[in-house]
C-alpha cells in the first residue's frame, strides 16, 4: 500500500493502534470518527456510504466482515463473495478512504475467539417480522455484530444504507433502547440506471433473472404512485403485489410499514410510511423498499 492508502488492520490490537494514531486534518469534518459496517463484496451502493463518511468524519473505518451470525442455515454463508483485494482497490479510489482512514478485515477467530457468542443481542418484536420471519435470528446476528464493531471501533457516527430498511431500523432501536453513545444515519438506496437497486447478491442472478428483478423497483413505483393518488395500505399492497407476481418465482412479503417498528400500518393510516418487498428470482432472494406518503381516501 502506497502513503495515501488507508491502514489495513486485521486484528483488535493494530485496530486500536491505528485508531490511536493522529488522524487525518479534515477541519471542515463534525465528528471525529465515522464507521461503514460491510461485509465485502463492494459496490456504488458501499462506496456511497463511505463517500457520506467521508464528509462528516475526519476519520472514517470501514469494516469488512462477513458475520456467519447471522446467516442462517441453508443460506450463502460459503458462497456469499469475498475478494479483499478488489474491495480494497474500489476503497482506495478517488474521493474515497485516504491516509489515516483505517480499514478492519477480522477473521471469525478475531470476531469470536471462543466460537459463537453465548450471549448475543436480541433484536426484540422487530426481529420477529418481515426479514426477520423468513430469516429467524438474522437481526440476532445483525445487532450483536453490529454491537462489537461499536464497540471495538468506538465511532461518533455511523452509517447504513436505506436498501436494508428493517435492519436500519432494527439498529436505531439499539442504539436507543442500549443508550448506545452513537449518531446512526442512514444513506439513500443507489439504483442501476435500469433501477436494480445495487447489492452484492445481484451477483448471483443471471442476465434473464436480472431482468426479472427489475419488477421489485417497478412494483415500488406502482405502489408509491398509487399512495400519491390516494390508495390506502391494502390498496398499494396490491398493486405492488400485481407487479411482482407477473415477474418473480415467488414473493416472500409486500408491507406498508411503520418506519420504526416495520409492523403493517391500519388502512387508516396518513403520512410516511415504508413500502418493503421481498422476493426470489431463480435462487436468489432480493429486497427492496422505499418511503411512500399516504394522504388517506
Ligand atoms: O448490512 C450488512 O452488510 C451487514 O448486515 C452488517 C451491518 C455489516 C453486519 O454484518
């Protein structure tokens, strides 16, 4: 790695040292230090929370990790993609983590020297719904992972993307419920120009099944449009659901959401609400989701 390049730490003592060390002279930058939460296999969506970072932190760590917590079994713990060195190149690129930005890539045995955590957060109600029904425990995995990189990165803000809705949510009612001493925003979805939004498992779809999943960004935009004109949950649900059945192998939910509970808002219901979908296209399960207003019939 060259001057500029940020420090690569694999474990807890050279990640403290590297947080130790002056950081980089960003005056302009709020907070001193920022955190982007990753498990690898990068792209536009990851960089622009590192780009986000970047603007409100004088240091920024990123973490690469890909925590077998919260996969459950039967899922893509072994196959999910994993190329440090590719995701270190993207990293490195113009605009983005610099001298003094820190990049921590621990093993499992650095995460859980003793194997599994016996003690682990619980993610409570929100963790029981949505993502959390078809992928029980996954929000467990999520927050104890997300806890420890807390923890053990010590920032004053940390950032998650919008795709993951629910596990934004779910790590906001941490923070809060824990009195966890961290600012959480989250960054807006990035989209291919088509209006995939970008994920690391659309790696896994085929060039016919891609094109089947653009019905999952189609069916939000049918579904927003249909709040704009007045429809009430049930109403954008089926819409949304019309979409997504002409396209996809199988539709795992379509909700109309409280944004910080993710439990279904009455038909009654005005104002911002979280239009979230899942679905599987050939093998792959993909989400989606977007902010609707509802202005009531
Ligand atoms: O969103 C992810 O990539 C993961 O769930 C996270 C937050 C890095 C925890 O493993």
């Amino acid at each position: 790695m060259t001057d500029s390049a940020p420090v690569l730490v694999h474990d807890v003592a050279q990640l403290s040292a590297a947080l130790d060390a002056p950081a980089p002279d960003r005056t302009a930058a709020p907070y001193n230090r920022a955190v982007v939460m990753t498990m690898g296999a990068l792209h536009a969506g990851h960089l622009s929370l590192v780009r986000a970072a970047k603007e409100l932190a004088s240091r920024v760590v990123v973490t690469i990790f890909v925590n077998p917590l919260q996969f459950g079994p039967g899922e893509d713990l072994e196959r999910y993609p994993r190329d440090l060195d590719r995701d270190l190149a993207l990293l490195s690129g113009p605009g983005l983590l610099g001298a003094g930005d820190v990049v921590f890539a621990p093993t499992p045995q650095v995460m859980y020297p003793d194997g599994e955590p016996s003690v682990r957060v619980s993610a409570g109600p929100i963790g029981t719904v949505l993502e959390g029904a078809v992928r029980p425990g996954h929000f467990d995995g999520v927050l104890t992972v997300v806890l420890k990189l807390l923890h053990l990165t010590r920032p004053d803000v940390a950032l998650f993307g919008r795709k993951d809705a629910q596990q934004l949510a779910a790590v906001r009612a941490m923070v809060r419920d824990l009195d966890v001493p961290v600012e959480v925003r989250g960054v807006p979805i990035v989209r291919d120009d088509d209006g995939l939004a970008l994920s690391s498992r659309n790696a896994y779809l085929s060039p016919e099944d891609r094109q089947r999943a653009l019905a999952l960004s189609r069916s939000l935009a049918a579904g927003r449009d249909r709040a704009a004109a007045g429809g009430a949950p049930d109403q954008v649900r089926s819409v949304v659901r019309a979409v997504l059945d002409d396209a996809v192998d199988a539709v795992d939910y379509v909700g109309v959401l409280d944004p910080d509970t993710f439990t279904e808002v009455p038909d009654t219901a005005v104002g911002t609400a979280v239009l979230a979908v899942a679905a599987r296209v050939g093998g792959t399960r993909l989400i989606d989701n977007t902010d609707v207003e509802l202005i009531g019939r």
